[in-house]
C-alpha cells in the first residue's frame, strides 16, 4: 500500500471519528448552552433592560424556528424527533428590585407555549410579546406592560395582573379564573370567548374591548368601564356589575341573571333578547337603551331611568317599577303580569297575566 492511499485512510478514519465524536458531545454542548442562558438571567436579575434575557428565555423555551431548537441531523422527521424540548420557566423571577423604576425590557420576546407557572414578571416590559397558549397560572404580573402582545389560549387562572397595562392584547379564548386585573386597562382588547369566572376587575378599563361569548359568571366589575365594548352573547350570571359603565355596550343575548347592576349607566347600551331575570338594575341609566324581546323576570328597575328605552316585547313579569322614569318610553307593546309600575301609568299590571300563562293572584305557570 502504498504512502499516499495509507494517508487517506487515516484521514477518513479521523472525520468519521470527529463526526461521531461530534454528535457523541451533542448533549453535553447543549447542557452548557443552557447553563450560560440561566447565567445570563441570574446576572441580569433586579436590572432593568434587556440584560441578554430576550434571547436567553427565548433560547430555553426553544421558540419554534429558532435555530437552536434543532436537533443534528438538522433535517429529519418526525420534527418532534428533531427539536430539544423547552426548559421550564416555571417560578422564574424577572422582577427587578424594590428601588428600580422599570422592569425587564422583554419586548416583542417570543415565548409561545412557555411554562411560566408562578413566574415573576412585576412590572415588565412585555409589548408585543408572543405568549401564544403560554401557561401564566399564578404569576405575578402586576403593573407590567402587555400592550398588542399575543396571549390567545394562554392560561392565566390566579394570575395578578393587577393594574396591568393590556391595551389592544389578544387574550382570545385565554383563562382567567380567578385572575386579578383589578384597576387593569384592557382598552380595545380582544377577549372573544375567554373565560373570566369569578376574576376581579374592579375598576378596569375595558372601554371598546370585545367580549363577546366570554364568560363572566361571579365576576366583580364594581366600577369598571364598559363603555362601547361588545358583550353580545357573554355570561355574566351573577356578576357585580355595580356602577359600571356600559353606555352604548352591546349586550345583545347576553346572559345577565341575578346580576348586580344597580346605578349602572346604560344609557344607549343594546340589550335585545337579554336574559335580565332576578337583576338589580335600582337606580340604573337606562335611557335610548334597547331592551326589546329582554326578559325582565323579578327585576328590580325602581328609581330607573327609563327614558326613551325601548321595552318592545320585553317581558315584565313581576318586575318591580316603582319610582322609575318613563318619559317617552311605550310600555303598550310589553309584556305585564304582576308588574308594579310608576304612579300615574294608566295600564293594568295584570294586563298580559293570560298570554303569559300565569295566574295573576300567586304568579304561577297555568298555561296558555
């Protein structure tokens, strides 16, 4: 053989051993990387800016298409095969200290379907961030800045968000049981379809927000601004609606039964087929409203201003009246049974006890 040939062998045998040797120490390299990105963060803790965090959690939650995400070989299938898990993030603290008065700059950060359980983001700069289907359950949130960031199916069940900044945010079909977003300003934000039940959002600004189809049973909004948002069709069983501002909201099918609603400002709120039974609504503005076809079963409209509403078919029966007013508002096209109306309304309270079915002595169902 001769010197030539013996030196190609030995030369292939070497690159097939740094080939193996290579993909041998793959894990190992790994391990490092992300040793050097939980450095990063622990260096830059309490500091505001960026500090390296951005690319850091973005490189330990292995956001997909980043190119540390892939696995060697860098194209095989299946991609699950292919791709290093994400690290969780559970409990991280990106909180700076007590004097600073900024948070971690994390703008425009892309962490979707990060664990984030328990995290600490108090005052963070999360603008534009992509949080897609992140799970935020019990972070700590407050006073960060969420504006126009992605958080559609994120899960944020006893998560304070209180006083937090999420203007314009995609919170479509997200969850926030329980969730804290007292004085929250939600401004024109999306939360078609999202699930509120017994969250406080006392005091929050929610002016233009989209709400339709969510879910708001139990939920306190004691205060809060409503004002032009869209309803229709949420389930609001129970709420505190208390002083709310609704003026111009749509309601439309909305779900609003035993509900809180006492002073509220409705005034040109569209409330058409609405489920009113059992509300407290004493006291409230309800002027240029329309309730037409609304179910007003035992609610309680005393000292309401009627004024100019329209009440077309809504149904009546056993509402309670008193002291309401109803200046240019029709009551012959509702439907009465048992109704206590205003002093000086010249109609029966009884008028429609047989269309309805009910007997006007004890009030119940006889049929028609």
């Amino acid at each position: 053989m001769s010197l030539l040939s013996l030196l190609g062998l030995i030369g292939n045998a070497g690159l097939i051993i740094a080939v193996f040797t290579f993909i041998g120490t793959e894990k190992q390299r790994r391990d490092a990387e992300v040793l050097n990105a939980w450095q990063t963060l622990t260096s830059a803790h309490g500091q505001s800016g960026s500090g390296g965090r951005i690319q850091a959690l973005e490189f330990l939650n292995a956001s997909p298409g980043a190119n540390w995400r892939r696995k060697f070989p860098w194209v095989c299938a299946p991609y699950s095969l292919c791709t290093w898990p994400a690290e969780t993030l559970d409990g991280i603290n990106l909180s700076t200290d007590s004097s600073g008065k900024e948070g971690a700059y994390l703008s425009s950060i892309e962490l979707p379907e990060a664990s984030l359980v328990d995290a600490n983001l108090e005052g963070a700069d999360l603008r534009f961030a992509n949080l897609e289907a992140a799970n935020l359950e019990s972070a700590n949130l407050q006073r960060a800045i969420l504006g126009n960031a992605n958080l559609e199916g994120g899960i944020l069940g006893f998560a304070n968000l209180q006083g937090v900044n999420l203007r314009f945010a995609n919170l479509q079909g997200a969850t926030l049981e329980n969730a804290n977003l007292e004085r929250a300003s939600l401004g024109s934000a999306n939360l078609q379809g999202a699930v509120l039940r017994r969250a406080n959002l006392q005091g929050a600004s929610l002016e233009s927000a989209n709400l339709e189809g969510a879910d708001l049973e139990e939920v306190d909004l004691q205060g809060a601004d409503l004002g032009s948002a869209n309803l229709e069709e949420a389930i609001l069983w129970n709420a505190n609606l208390q002083g709310v501002d609704l003026g111009d909201a749509n309601l439309q099918g909305a779900d609003l039964g035993f509900a809180n609603l006492q002073g509220a400002i409705l005034w040109g709120a569209n409330l058409r087929g609405a489920n009113l039974i059992l509300v407290n609504l004493q006291g409230a503005a309800l002027g240029d409203a329309n309730l037409q076809g609304t179910i007003l079963w035992s609610t309680n409209l005393e000292g309401a201003d009627l004024w100019g509403t329209d009440l077309k078919g809504a149904n009546l029966n056993e509402a309670n009246l008193q002291g309401a007013r109803l200046r240019d508002t029709d009551l012959e096209e509702a439907k009465l049974c048992r109704t206590i109306l205003p002093d000086g309304v010249d109609l029966s309270p009884n008028r429609d006890c047989e269309a309805l079915g009910n007997d006007p002595e004890t009030g119940e169902y006889i049929g028609p």
